[in-house]
C-alpha cells in the first residue's frame, strides 16, 4: 500500500491499482510530486506552454496507472494553460497537491 503524507481516517482518498502496477505506482506519484513544483514555478514565471505541457502529460498517463483524478486534473491544467487562466491553474495544482497529500492506493 502506498499512501499520502496526510491520511487521517477523515480524508483518505482510496484509489485500487492492478497489483501488477505495485513497482511503478510509487515513482509515478512521486513523479507527479515533482510535478507540483515545476509547476509552481512555471506559473510564477509565466510559463504557461509548460503547464500546458504537463497537464496533457498527466492527462494522458494519470488513467493507465489507474489514477483517473490525475487524468481530470492534468486535463484541466492544460484546458486552464491553454486560456491563459492562472486563477484556474492555481486551483488545480492546489487539487493535484490536495489529491496527492491524502491518496491512499490499495492493489489488488
């Protein structure tokens, strides 16, 4: 079981990977961890074709790995980065960094 720094009972979000996927899922969160603070610091630099770049990657990657909130979430990202909309950018890394603080993955 892989599980977010911030797991009380009250707020865990349980997501259930195909055991098989128990060697990667670890790196791809902590991937998506990384993520956050590129992209922190692209909207505080004005990069917004890297956030674009990054949210199609989440979209893309976030559902193989059975993580079908990241796919919506990265989806976002780059629908927001696309409009130029850094209020929208900032709910969704905060979304992203929310989701990732209080996942818990179970495999099955």
């Amino acid at each position: 079981m892989t599980t977010g720094p911030n797991r009380n009972a009250d707020n865990i979000i349980t997501v259930r990977v195909d055991q098989g996927l128990e060697e990667i899922v670890p790196g791809f969160l902590e991937n998506r961890r990384r993520d956050v603070q590129i992209l922190e610091a692209a909207l505080q630099n004005s990069n917004l074709a890297q956030i674009e770049i990054i949210g199609h990657r989440m979209r893309g990657d976030g559902g193989g790995y059975g993580f079908d909130a990241i796919s919506m979430i990265g989806a976002a990202l780059e629908q927001a980065a696309a409009r130029e909309d850094r209020s929208a950018i900032r709910r969704h890394v905060d979304e992203l960094i929310d989701f990732l603080a209080r996942v818990t993955v179970v495999y099955q």
